[in-house]
C-alpha cells in the first residue's frame, strides 16, 4: 500500500461525491422542467447516465475477446445494484416505491433478467439476441416516458412557480457533467483501492471479483445515497431499477451486435450467477409491495445477502476450507429462511389489503 493509492481512493471520492451531487440537482431539475416525474427521470436518463461504465467494461471486453468479464461484470453489478446499493440507501431513509414500479418497472427487471437466462441456455447471445434485447430496451424506454407524462400536470404544480426555471441544455449539461465526474471518480477509486488490496497480499483474482465488481456500480451508489440524502427517493429507487434493465437490455444487446460471433456464455453463470441475479431482483418485488417502502430492516437484510454472497464468492475464488461449512449454512438455513419471511411479508400484505378493501395506490 502507497501513499499514491490512499490518495487515490480519497480523490475518487471526493469526486464521486460531487458528480453525484451535480448529476441529482440536474436530474431532479430536469423532471420538473420536462414535466416528468423524479421515478421516470431515474428509470431513464439517471439509469442510463450511470450504467456508462459497465457499458463501457462489457463491451470492452467483448471487444478484447474477454467475454466472461462481458457478461460477469453485468450479472455482477445488478447483483450490487439490489442488494448493496438500494439496502444501504433504505438503512439511510426508509425508501417509499410508487405503483409504477409495482405494476411495471420491476416485473420489466424481473422479466428481462429471466430473458437473460433462457437466451443463455445455449451458451451465447447470439446477434439475433442482441437485436431482441435492444428492442425491448427501446420499447421500455417508450413506455416509461409515455406514463410518466401522464403526471406531468401533478409534477408541474408541485415544482412550479417561485424559481426562474433555467433551459433544458443547461441542465443536459449538469446531468453530463455529473457523469463525467462519476466515471473519472470511480476510476480513480478503483485503481486505488486495486493497489491497497494487493499491498496486504490479496490476490488478483479475488480483487477482481469485489473490489472491480463493485467499482462498476459506484456511480448508482453515489447517486442514489445522494438522491436520498436530498429526499429525491424515487430517483434513488427509479435509478437501480432502471440501471439493471439497461445493464441487461441495452449493454449485453450492445455487446451481442459488436461481437464478431455473439458473446459466449459460460456454464458457471448460467448455472449460478444469473439464477442469483434472478433471485435478487425477484426478492425486491415482496420488499417493495408491503407498505409500498423499502424499510430500513429490509435494507439491512439485503446488504447482510450481499455480505454472504460476497463471503461465498472470496471463499469459493480461493478454495477455502470453509467454503463447505458456509454452503451448508446459506443453502439449509439462511437462504430458506429469507424465502419464508417474504413469502409471509407479501401474504400479510395481500391480506391486509384484501380486508380492506385497499387497491394500490396510483401515485
């Protein structure tokens, strides 16, 4: 460890904070101005904004004939996204979800990721694969805006008046900016954090499948603790969801068209990682219904999965003797344990709702 790389992590940072910061004020901004709502702003151009680094990775290393870290780096940043990202922004402040994202938004993440699956059961995403997925990210895209303008006059009165509104490409031009500072931030940290980790004698590999994986999603961190932080929780929320349907949609479709014969997929991601994948966006949709919020001990949970499943991921990379002791705990006790406490939270819910008479509400 240097005093290079100590300056490096701080740097990045500081830097992460301040794109985030400019990214959520020009976001935030741009929704009242456009007359869309925070939630569509972050399913959208948040979303989007702060998937440019994996979209850069993935197809980088298609590219570079690096087709596992292709799709690994996505199947591991929606991983992230779920568990780390949004459980440590509901341990800041409890998350309040809208219908949309009840009725659309997630079962779209829910969906596409079960897409993934079934396209990958042959072991490529072939061309034809990619056009499919970049349709449904377009598609996706259309539908998100067209609802979303559908409470425009309700964000206009809610936002407007007392302030001069400033012009569109000026808040563009945050919203750029604040990505720009994200990447270079996330960068810089990742790099730093690389050196610390191998000057305490962590192995490559094992950096690789943390410190990287996590390194990727640093801009949907900083930018939805900030989001919350400034009370902008739909965006927070709006900007995982959104992120993950890109990551899948609109990166491996990328990455399937520039590949000169469609990207390879390896049996150990269809057989483990994906199913995960699967298994963590299925989990936010029980979490999200009881009460329409994310609550703090829900946050808590799913950065405890996230903890186990990094735990899993360094035990098997260096073939530790307790990888077998760990399996048995998560597969016999804690994952079942999980499965039974949403089952029983999504079946209270319904009930409660049912007995009274509650429908969801449309906001």
């Amino acid at each position: 460890m240097s005093a290079v790389d100590v300056a490096l992590v701080a740097i990045g940072l500081v830097i992460l904070v301040g794109g985030g910061e400019l990214l959520v004020r020009g976001a935030s901004d741009l929704a009242a101005r456009v007359g869309l709502s925070s939630l569509v702003i972050g399913l959208t151009v948040v979303a989007f904004s702060t998937s440019s680094p994996e979209m850069a990775v993935t197809v980088g290393a298609v590219l570079e004939g690096q087709p596992d870290l292709a799709v690994g780096n996505v199947v591991g940043s929606n991983i992230v996204n779920v568990l780390l990202i949004l459980g440590a922004s509901a341990l800041l402040l409890p998350l309040t979800v809208r219908a949309q994202l009840i009725r659309l938004d997630v079962p779209v993440m829910v969906g596409v990721s079960m897409c993934l699956l079934l396209l990958s059961l042959d072991g490529r995403l072939s061309l034809a694969d990619g056009f499919f997925l970049v349709t449904v990210i377009v598609v996706y895209t259309a539908v998100s805006v067209v609802v979303g303008r559908r409470s425009a006059p309700h964000v206009r009165k809610a936002t407007g008046g007392g302030e001069k509104e400033r012009p569109v490409w000026l808040l563009l031009l945050a919203v750029l900016g604040g990505v720009a500072l994200l990447v270079v931030g996330a960068q810089l940290l990742v790099e730093g954090a690389v050196g610390i980790a191998e000057g305490f004698g962590v192995s490559g590999l094992v950096v690789g499948l943390t410190v990287v994986a996590v390194g990727t999603s640093l801009p949907e961190l900083a930018t939805s603790l900030i989001a919350v932080r400034r009370g902008e929780r739909d965006l927070a929320v709006g900007n995982i969801v959104g992120s993950n349907i890109f990551n899948i949609a609109a990166v491996l479709g990328v990455a399937a068209l520039v590949a000169d014969d469609g990207v390879p997929v390896a049996d150990a991601a269809v057989a483990l990682d994906i199913p995960l994948m699967i298994a963590a966006a299925v989990a936010l949709l029980p979490v999200a219904f009881t009460g329409m919020a994310i609550a703090r001990w829900e946050g808590a949970l799913f950065v405890g999965l996230y903890a186990a499943f990094t735990a899993y991921v360094v035990l098997a990379a260096t073939e530790h003797d307790a990888l077998g002791g760990f399996t048995a705990v998560m597969i016999w006790f804690t994952l079942p344990l999980v499965a039974i406490t949403l089952v029983v939270l999504g079946a209270y819910e319904i009930g409660r709702r049912r007995a009274a008479r509650e429908p969801l509400s449309p906001s």
